[in-house]
C-alpha cells in the first residue's frame, strides 16, 4: 500500500507482464499498462483525487444505479466511498489478484442488505469483477452496475470501434433525449458528442487505434449493456476534465443498465466481469 495522490491509499501491482494502479478510493483502478505499451487507460490531467469525488479517469464503478437519480449523485454511491482490502494472492505465473470488499455499513439502509466484492487480476490482461450479493431478506432488489472505463488512445479522429455493428441503441447526446436508434453497418467512428447505450448487447468490442498502432479488446461477462462515451467540444464537464482531453479517450463501459437492470432475490449473487487485452494493429 503507498499514498497516492490527493494523500488517498493505493495500492501498486508489478507483473511480469504489466503494472496496474489501484485506489481503495472508489476501488478504482487508474492504471493499467503492459510492458512496452503506452497506458491502456485514461486519466485526467485534472482530475480529483479527495474525499468525496470521483476521480477521472480509469475504472470508475457505477453501482448501485446508472445516470441521474433524484436526489442522488450521477451513477451511484461506491465511487465516493472507502473501499476496503479483503485479500491479495499471486498465481504460479505471476498475475497478482486484488479483492476489495466495500464495508457493510456504508451503503444508505435501503442498500444495506448488499454486500459488494471488487476483484482485479493484474497479469498480461486486466480482468475486473464486480460482485454484489443480496444478503437481507423480503423483497428483490433493484440493482444498475456499469464499469465506466476510459480507454486511452493516440486521437479519436484515428479510432474505430468493432463489435456493434447492426446493434440498436438508445441516443443520450445533446438534444437525443434517449431516442432509439438504428444500428449501422460499419464501424462505429466518433466525429461528434457520443452519448450511447446499447440495451441487450452482450458481445466483445474492439477498439482499433490506428495512431497507436493497437486493437484493444473488451471481452465482457454478465452484461447484457454497453455503453459508448465522448464528450467531443459540446458536453458541459466539470473542471476535474480539460475540455480538450476528448481527442485523447474513449469510455467504452461494460454493465447492466436501464432496462438490462438486475433483480436479486434474497439469496442472490451477481457477478459482472469484464477482461481487457491488447495486441498490435
């Protein structure tokens, strides 16, 4: 464990692949490169790293709810909140496993019958697993998860994306309003604000970087949702993001959203898990 930025705890895993950075912050991991690459993910320049804020950039967790709430903060409560270590392990080939456990007693009541597992797997892939148990009784629990992750690349004019062509969504840039959509034939390009959530998607998307010179892949499990992000010049952001970083990212996230939400009965395990891999264009 070493002090990261802003004084918040983190923890550093060395593979013999790849090093990763996580913050028990949020339970975010904020880095992630292979050994000879240029990092996987992105991270603002300005981001916040305090109590209380979410930090731009990485993995950032959405859970237990997606998108506005009233009343409530934008995509749930874990970002904000102290995650605990629950227990670290090396395998024979040297990936390293993180479990971050989120303390029972920090969910408001109405989400206090879930407990909460982060597990991270550092080795020449990232794999990522959030789990959440409905360990009360009576009723199901409604529950939205999402692993908002920004990828980073050479320019987003260089980018395409593979793996949703034909795929319906539903348009949240400005002035869509959440309209459905048609799927397209080619590969996604982002030449505008990019606002975009595909309902009963559950299949692997590429992102093909040609600056860079790297495809990466993001294979996912238990998700029936993706969703793609770029604020392009248009989308008013807070100062925690420097309006020209938009040629520099792209959120391509992993969950179950909207009307992919999930239902646990008392009982209940549900497991989201996403595996992040790279190789050359």
């Amino acid at each position: 464990m070493e002090t990261g930025n802003g004084g918040l705890p983190k923890i550093i895993v060395t593979t013999g692949w790849s090093t990763a950075e996580i913050y028990l912050h949020g339970a975010q991991v904020t880095d992630f490169k292979k050994n000879g690459e240029p990092p996987l993910l992105f991270l603002s320049a300005r981001s916040w790293f305090a109590p209380g804020k979410s930090i731009r950039g990485g993995v950032p967790i959405c859970y237990p709810w997606f998108g506005p709430r009233a009343g409530e903060t934008a995509h749930g409560l874990v970002r904000f909140l102290a995650w605990e270590l629950a227990d670290t392990s090396a395998a024979k080939d040297s990936a390293v496993t993180i479990r971050l456990r989120l303390p029972g007693n920090s969910m408001k009541p109405e989400w206090s019958a879930l407990q909460t597992e982060f597990i991270v797997t550092v080795a020449d892939t990232l794999t990522m697993e959030l789990a959440a148990t409905h360990e009360g009784g009576g009723a199901p629990l409604t529950v939205e998860s999402c692993l908002h992750t920004y990828f980073q690349v050479g320019d987003i004019g260089a980018v395409s994306l593979a793996g949703l062509q034909g795929a319906p969504f539903d348009d949240f840039a400005a002035g869509a309003n959440g309209a459905r959509k048609p799927g397209a034939d080619d590969v996604l390009r982002i030449t505008r604000e990019t606002n975009r959530v595909y309902p009963g998607h559950s299949g692997t998307v590429e992102i093909r970087d040609e600056q860079l010179k790297r495809v990466t892949r993001v294979e996912k499990f238990n998700s029936r949702s993706t969703v793609v992000w770029n604020p392009w010049t248009t989308q008013k952001l807070p100062d925690d993001f420097d309006p020209a970083e938009y040629r520099s990212m792209v959120c391509v996230e992993s969950g179950n959203v909207k009307q992919n939400r999930l239902s646990l009965a008392p009982g209940e395990t549900a497991a989201l898990k996403v595996v992040l891999s790279s190789r050359k264009l």
